[in-house]
C-alpha cells in the first residue's frame, strides 16, 4: 500500500491573488464543484475577513460541497477566527486554517513582534480555534527563510495547542530543492511531537522550483502539499497541482505515494480556471499546455505514430484530454448540447442551458463546426460573467487605408441606453474610446492580447485585457467571430470586474 498524499487546493485563496483573477461568488461555486470532482482533499475556499464577497463565498461553498474538507484562511486574531469559523461551520468537515509570520524579517519589519510575542499568538490562536473545530492547521509564513530551532519552537508549541497540520512556505519562492528538503527533515526530527501532526508544504514559483521543491519535501516526509490549478498565484504562482500529481502518478518507482486526484478531471479543471479567470494557459506548460502532447519534428511524429511511448511518457487521456475535439454543428440538439457540457464540467440550470443554447445556436450558423473551446467561451460569456454594470448593445466601426477609424456605440448601464461615438488610430482604438467615454472610467490598459480559440479563417477571436485603475487590476476576456466585436466585449468585462471589485476587494494574505 503505498501512502497518501493530501493535496489541499488554495486556487480559490492563493489563485485568486493572481493580479487581475479575483472572482465572483457564482464563478467560485462553479469552480468549487469542480474541484469536488476532481478529488481535492482540502478546499482552502477563501479568506472570509478579507471582505464580505470572500465570507459569503466560503459560507456557501462550505453549505454546497459533501465530499471533500472546506478551509477558511485567517490572520491569529479572534476576529479573523471567528469570521472563518461563521464561514466554514456550515460544512460537516471543514477546517480553519491560521497563518503568522516567523521569519525575523517578517517579524521586524511587518509584525512588530518580538519571537515571544509570535509564540504566544500563535498558541493562543490555535487553542482558540480548537474550541470551534477539531480540525486547525498553523503556517509559518515564511517559513523556510525562518530560524530552523525557533520555526521547530513553533511548531512543537502549536501541536501542543491543537493543530492537526503544521504548514512549512516557502512564501517568497526562496529555496532550492535540495535546501528545501533538508528543512523538512530537520523541522521533523527536531519538532518532538511532529508525530502527532501531518507535516504541509506551500511553495511558490519565484525561482521557477515551487513543484520541484514541493516534490522534494514529500520525498523528505511531508504528507500535504498546498497547490493551485495551473500554478495560478501572486507573483509567479504557487506549485502546480497537475506536476505534482502527475510527476506522482507516472513515476510511481521514485513516489511511492497516492493521491484522491480524479486525474482524467485535470484538463477540463484547468481549462475552468482559465475561463473564468481570463489568465491563458501559457502553451507549453506542462500536463495542460496547448503544446503538451504536440509533435512537431518529424522524428517524433514517426516514433509516435509507431508507438506512443517513445515521445508521450503519460497518455493524454490520462489527464482528460479527447483527441476528437469536433462535436457540435447547427443540427445539434439541447439535449446533446446540455450532455457535452456535463462532460466538460458544466452543470448547468435550465436558465443557463437555454441562454448558452441560444448563442450556440447563432454561433452554429457561422460555424461549421463548435469546438470544445468555443462551448467554453459561450459558458463564460452566459453565465459564468461578473454582474454587468455595462452591456454591449450595438457597435459599428468604419475603417480603411482613407478612412479616418471611428466607431458607433451604444451601451446599457445598469439597464439604461446610452450611444457615443469615437475615434482613434484604429477600429478597436476608436471602439475603446467610445466606450471609456460613456463609462466615464479613469482604467489604463495594461495589456491587450488576440488569439483564435481554435483553426481555421471561421475560428472564434479570443481577446484579453488587463485594466488598472486605482491600484486595483482586473482581467477582461471577450470572443466573438468578429475580432473587433470580441475587442468590445473584453473591455466591457474588465470595466465591469474593476466596477467588482470596488466593491469586493481582493484577498491581501501571503
């Protein structure tokens, strides 16, 4: 029997802190119920002090899921704890999970705190904790640029104090795997009743090693491994969850370990992710990339055709991946269409079936062929989408080589028509002008990408935005046949997550 390794998903936490990814309530549930099929052991679904948006999200997630353990993050004070109690209480198996800093730089210059002073909020915290719940898990934020016998005093003092899992960061992506697994061993060895606690790990990405890293602690004796879909996280992200699983899964000779992973899910969980956050999936990441089970030379091409193997070391099947991709036409009925969509995860109402049926529809008559991709997009575009403040009503662009770029638009904000009109050195210019003036928004475009969702001339546009506006970023992301109108609606999706998040600020912890 090989021995299980508890993967503890902080997508909706962690992830969520990637610039830009900050999520609405519905689009939370819909990734909760993913990862409940993907077989997460622990959900860490938010930070519930970090405003009302992530309480009620974690409190309803906590009510929804029955098979899996649903975590709430808090700082060492009552009210953190007792916010993430209140969120998290609604679950049968849930999980509070508090966090403080033990690195002398974060406990000078952050905390204010001398080492006795984090040694006892940190045990009283716990001790409070566990008169709500049974279960309570301690980070040491910064934990591998900590003291190693004061990280092993905490450590050892919290255990005492209730803790189930002690949680080892690498908060800043700092270690290297050799180093990372040698703390491990010693926090081990030199924490007395270690034995009584299941031993975590949270790496981040800074140096590109966070799987590497979190794959050598689990080989050093951590039985947790905090990770996030498509490595999703501030900064550079957090360890990836398909690598280790996978990295887990398909050498078995060098891990001898198991997990819950549903690993067929991977794919169509990442490809959630990306929708609903509007962060693409770089092509040649590993396991999900678009380029992951690709071959180009020809070489490979031969050796592949003659036997997988030879160039393919996981089947791609093996993480949910159908090689036929073309299902749907305009002939396809509501019932194929609410079946598919089942496949790839989506569970929809009828409401939303019948609003994601009726673009198909249109969709179908431009296209000869819907793609995987292009469902994705409708699903994102009907109902996974932020409240919108602003809607899209009309849009007509002129352009040419004698033409001066102007566009016509009218919007709906909160359901009253406006129309203006713009110009610029461009049909989108002009479009995003127009539309900035009737929003009135003061945002600066940071970024603009355009790719094609799949082949061929009829191929659905995909385009993606990130707009700042008063330190505050978001993502918008838009798809249409016609790249302009695609443009459009990107931009309307960020204004209208900017307009989210004003009023649902982003998680601030590490």
């Amino acid at each position: 029997m090989s021995e299980e390794i508890i993967i503890f998903d902080t997508t909706l936490r962690d992830g969520e802190q990637s610039p830009g990814a900050s999520m609405n309530t519905a689009e939370k549930m819909r990734l909760a119920g993913q990862m409940e099929k993907l077989g997460v052991d622990v959900l860490e679904a938010g930070f519930p002090a970090a405003s009302e948006g992530d309480f009620e999200a974690v409190s309803e997630i906590a009510g929804k899921l029955k098979k899996i353990q649903v975590a709430a993050l808090c700082r060492t004070n009552k009210n953190d704890i007792d916010l993430a109690w209140n969120a998290v209480k609604h679950s049968a198996n849930n999980r509070i999970h508090i966090f403080l800093a033990t690195s002398e730089l974060h406990m000078a210059e952050k905390l204010k705190m001398t080492r006795e002073q984090v040694l006892t909020a940190a045990v009283e915290s716990v001790k409070y904790a566990k008169t709500l719940t049974a279960n309570v898990e301690f980070s040491a934020e910064d934990g591998s640029r900590s003291d190693r016998d004061f990280l092993c005093r905490v450590f050892e003092a919290t255990i005492a104090a209730g803790a189930n899992t002690i949680n080892l960061p690498d908060t800043v992506g700092y270690s290297i795997p050799f180093e990372f697994a040698e703390l491990v061993k010693y926090v081990m060895k030199h924490t007395p009743n270690m034995n009584k606690a299941i031993l975590s790990v949270h790496c981040h990405n800074d140096l590109g090693l966070a799987t590497a890293n979190t794959l050598a602690a689990i080989e050093a004796g951590a039985r947790q491994a905090e990770v996030t879909i498509n490595g999703i996280g501030e900064r550079a992200g957090n360890t990836s969850m398909e690598e280790v699983v996978m990295a887990i899964h398909t050498r078995p000779n060098y891990f001898p370990y198991s997990t819950h992973i549903v690993t067929e899910q991977l794919y169509p969980t990442s490809r959630l992710v990306s929708t609903t956050t509007g962060i693409m999936v770089q092509p040649n990441k590993a396991i999900v990339g678009a380029n992951a089970f690709a071959h180009e030379a020809g070489i490979h091409q031969h050796g592949v055709l003659v036997n997988p193997m030879t160039y393919e070391i996981m089947k791609p099947e093996t993480v949910g991946l159908n090689a036929n991709k073309l299902v749907l036409g305009k002939h396809s009925g509501r019932h194929a269409l609410h079946d598919h969509l089942k496949e790839m995860g989506y569970d929809l109402s009828p409401g939303e079936l019948n609003n994601v049926f009726k673009k198909f529809k249109d969709l179908a008559d431009k296209k000869k062929h819907v793609m995987d991709e292009d469902l994705e997009a409708l699903v994102q575009e009907g109902i996974l989408r932020t409240t919108d403040v602003f809607k899209l009503e009309y849009l007509h662009v002129s352009s040419g080589t004698t033409v001066m770029p102007m566009a016509s638009v009218v919007l709906a904000i909160n359901e009253r028509p406006v129309k203006g009109a713009g110009y610029g050195n461009g049909p989108i210019d002009a479009a995003y002008n127009a539309i900035a003036d009737l929003t009135g928004t003061d945002s600066e475009l940071l970024r603009f990408t355009v790719s094609a969702l799949t082949g061929g001339t009829d191929a659905q546009g995909e385009v993606t935005v990130r707009l700042r506006e008063n330190g505050i970023t978001a993502l918008g992301r838009g798809t249409d046949a016609d790249i302009i109108t695609a443009s459009a609606k990107a931009y309307i999706n960020g204004l209208n997550r900017l307009e989210y998040l004003k009023q649902h600020p982003p998680s601030i912890a590490s």
